[in-house]
C-alpha cells in the first residue's frame, strides 16, 4: 500500500486531513475518487477550498493540480460550489 504523500499533490497536510476522514494510502484516495474525498473533507472542514479538490483530482489522475484541463476545473468547480 503505497502513502498518501506519494501521490502528485499530496503533501504532509493534505494527508493530515485525508487520515481524519480515514482515507489513508494511495489506493483509498483512487478508489474513493477526488469528489468523495473532498465531500468528506469539506464536512469535517469547512475551510477545504476548490483548490483542495483540484489538488485531490490531479493526485487521482497522476497531474499536477494546476495542469488540470478547462473543462475538468470546470466540473470541479461545479462540485465545490454545490457544497457552499
């Protein structure tokens, strides 16, 4: 079972948060998905931003959050806002 923080980013926080809402390795976070990961991190905490699910997302799909495309930040964002 590969660590949390061996995902694309995934740093020490991140994974700090991702293990409070018991997902802790690489294969739970894939398995769950980015929007699952950040409902559950959004209801534990409602600072989690979009740019915690772009984050989650790139991890997800092995990109760097910032390389996401239009479209798939788009759809993101989407999510994000439906939890406001």
């Amino acid at each position: 079972m590969a660590e949390l923080t061996s995902l694309r980013n995934i740093g020490k926080e991140l994974e700090r948060k991702l293990k409070a809402v018991e997902i802790t390795t690489a294969e739970e976070l894939k398995a769950v998905g980015s929007k699952e990961a950040f409902v559950r991190l959004k209801l534990r905490d409602p600072q989690v931003c979009l740019v915690h699910l772009y984050a989650l997302e790139g991890a997800v799909t092995d990109r760097e959050y910032n390389q996401l495309p239009e479209d798939v930040k788009r759809e993101l964002k989407v999510v994000s806002d439906g939890l406001k």
